[in-house]
C-alpha cells in the first residue's frame, strides 16, 4: 500500500510570496489533515478534511492559510502572502478509522 | 498551561538500559492516547495507541495511561541506539479526531 505522498519536499521563498502545498492521501483514506510543526514543536492541527468537507479549521489562519479538497481524493494548501513566523514543515496525514492517522513525509518550508 | 506536555529533554539513556518517557495532559475528556516517534527530519511514525487505564506491551514498548492523573507514559526496554529519536505524545478528545500533540522528548541513546 502506497503511502501518503506530498510536494515539493522543500520549498524557500521570500516574505509576502505565494506558496502552495500537494497533498495526495492513502488510496481510500476518507478523512485527511494538514499540519504545521514548527521547528522544536509537536504537529499542530491546521485543518481536517472527511471526504471534501471541512471537519475543523479552527486553528488555520484563514487571513493567509486556505486549503481545498474539491473531489475527496488529494488536497492542496495555500499561503497567501507568507511570512517570516511560517516557516515550518507542514505535513499531511490521512487516515481511514477514527484513530491512526499516516503522515507523509512533509514539505519543509523557509521563508527569508 | 498546554493542553499535552512533555519534558523536551534531552534524555539521554545508556544501550541495554530502560527508557521512560511522560507525559501529561490537561483535558479530562480526553479519550485516546498516542505515541508517535520521529528521527531527525522525518515524519511522525504511530508507535503505541492505548485508550483504557492500564499497560499494553508491544515487543519492547509498553504504554501505561492513568486517566485519574492525567498521565500518560512510555517504557522502552533494552534500549538501542536506533531508538535516538524525539517521542511525541498526541491526544484525541472524545468524538473527535483532532490529535493534540506535546512538544516531544529528545531521546539519546548512548551505545
């Protein structure tokens, strides 16, 4: 079984520039979620998603942060325009039951 | 106060020897308790789930939760160098999937 695959693995842009993230879940994984971990911290919860419906987004800073998943299947986060403090690894995780959750391998990013 | 809490550590711990790992949460609700493990610059890797008061044993690890204490714990026997990693404590209030997780204990094993 394939894991949870993401891109780019790294990414550097400059503040106030646009980036997004790709997110492609374990096949039938219905529930999927986009975390931030900053560097020296645990995961923290951007956004979860069952099917293409949003379940929480309540710690995604909805000024900059978006985030979709039109067709149920794979997903893609935005930053819109990036600063400084979003430098982070942001990793997705999907999962099939109400408990064990996959992550991917993260997109590492840096913001200069 | 955090809703998980973890020593950062480092701990450090000699090969052969057993290594204990807490963590407290501050949520009584609270219903599922996890320990994920993940190596410099890699993803978070499920290692223990355990959701009743007790212990479970799996191979070397044994998780033990005190939901009266809020406490959370994890034991590695006969520790190996290839356990060096950062143990991340992660929970999930009742009904919902959200997982919370601690800042993560930095675990040394010194050979």
């Amino acid at each position: 079984e394939a894991g949870v695959a993401q891109s780019p693995r790294y990414k550097i842009i400059e503040k106030r520039q646009s980036v997004a993230f790709w997110c492609n879940p374990i096949s039938g994984h219905a529930t999927l979620y986009w975390y931030q971990q900053i560097l020296g911290q645990g995961p923290k919860l951007l956004i979860q998603f069952q099917n293409n419906g949003v379940v929480d987004d309540s710690q995604l800073p909805k000024d900059r942060f978006s985030a979709e998943r039109l067709k149920g299947v794979d997903s893609t986060l935005k930053i819109q325009p990036a600063k400084l403090e979003d430098s982070a690894v942001y990793l997705c995780a999907s999962s099939r039951d109400q408990d064990t959750q996959y992550f991917g391998p993260g997109t590492r990013l840096t913001v200069l | 106060q955090k809703e998980v809490e973890q020593n950062s550590g480092p701990l450090s711990v000699p090969e052969g020897a057993i290594a204990s790992l807490n963590c407290t949460y501050s949520d009584r609700g609270s219903q599922s308790f996890f320990w994920y493990r993940q190596y410099s610059g890699k993803s978070p890797e499920l290692i223990m789930s355990i959701y009743s008061n007790g212990d479970k044993e799996d191979g070397r690890f044994t998780a033990q939760l005190n939901k009266a204490s809020q406490y959370v714990s994890l034991l590695i026997r006969d520790s190996q160098p290839s356990d060096s990693a950062t143990y991340l404590c992660a929970v999930t209030r009742q009904g919902a999937q959200k997982l919370v997780f601690g800042q993560g204990t930095r675990l040394t094993i010194n050979p």
